[in-house]
C-alpha cells in the first residue's frame, strides 16, 4: 500500500494524495468498475403504509419505490424497492440501512431475538432495507437490464465499467437524497 506503482515508496504524508489516487484508479478498474458520466434522476413514492409493532414499540412500515429516469431508453425499467421502518412519532434520526435481496426472504429461519431490527427500534433509530435486485441483478444475465442495463442501453457493459457493488452504492446514495 505505501509503494507507488513504479515501486517507489510513499516517504511523506504530502506524497499520500498521489497513491491514494493510485489505488482508488485500481479499485475502478479491477473491483468495482468506472462510473457512468450521466446517470438518470429518481422519483421516489410511498406505495404502502401502516402502522406495525417491533420489539413491543409502535412503528411506521413504509414500502417505497425509487422509480428511475428511463425517458433515454424506455425498454429498460428500473424501480428501487425500498422497505422503511422508523419509531412512531419521529423524525430526524439516524437510519440503518441493510441491503437485501428480497427474493430471498423468507428462506431462512427465524433469528433469535431481539432482532437487529428491534434493537434499532430500541434505541430510537430507523431501519432500511434496499433490494439489490431492483437496483441490479448480481449476476452476469443481469447486465443488460437493471441501473447498468438502463445506462447501456440494453448493451453489455465494457470490463471496466461499474458492476453490480458500485450500482448498488449508487442506488443506496439516491435513497439517501430521498432520507435528505
């Protein structure tokens, strides 16, 4: 970590900024893929609300989805399925947010409780959870539809080009415009 890529050593915090660079331009190219320069908008929608219970404390449960921009190419549509659980009566506090992918609720068992869901409850916070599959699927079939399909226009991507960790950031940065 503390060598340039001509194998030089990094001597001084001034030279710091240089590697990090470096290593951030590895990280676009081999890990998480390059940015698209224009990304659509998102509007998001309150599709379902109700008043539940967590962990003995009254909440509101809303399920929202973050309809992204396809005027630029109407074949792909991508809606960001979004579950929202705060305290009865708040606002202004801190939001945990989990990704999931929600077609694989209900396949695993129970976790004891409390749950991290009441425990965040418990202290007065909220809790999310995305669907990464709404934003985009995690597999190579996948790349032609989701945010990355969308972008692409129903075109495979290039090699470098984001993948599915940076699109699910992405997602998960417009749900937090949405929080703002």
């Amino acid at each position: 970590v503390l060598k340039f890529d001509d194998g030089n050593p990094v001597m001084s915090a001034r030279q710091w900024p240089n590697r990090r660079a470096e290593i951030v331009e590895h990280f676009d190219r081999e890990v998480y893929g390059r940015m698209p320069k224009s990304l659509p908008g998102v509007s998001w929608s309150v599709t379902e609300s109700r008043d539940e219970v967590v962990g003995g404390k009254p909440v509101w449960f809303r399920k929202l989805i973050g309809h992204v921009d396809n005027s630029a190419y109407p074949l792909v549509n991508v809606d960001i399925e979004v579950e929202l659980t705060t305290p009865k009566g708040a606002s202004g506090v801190p939001v945990i947010v989990e990704f999931f992918p929600f077609e694989f609720r209900g396949r695993f068992p129970a976790p004891p409780s409390p749950t991290w869901q009441e425990q965040v409850i418990a202290r007065g916070w909220a809790y999310a959870m995305i669907s990464t599959s709404s934003i985009q699927a995690d597999n190579g079939a996948g790349l032609t539809r989701g945010i990355i399909g969308l972008v692409n226009q129903g075109q495979p991507r290039e090699p470098d080009d984001w993948g599915a960790l940076r699109a699910w950031a992405w997602g998960a940065s417009r749900f937090m415009d949405y929080l703002e």
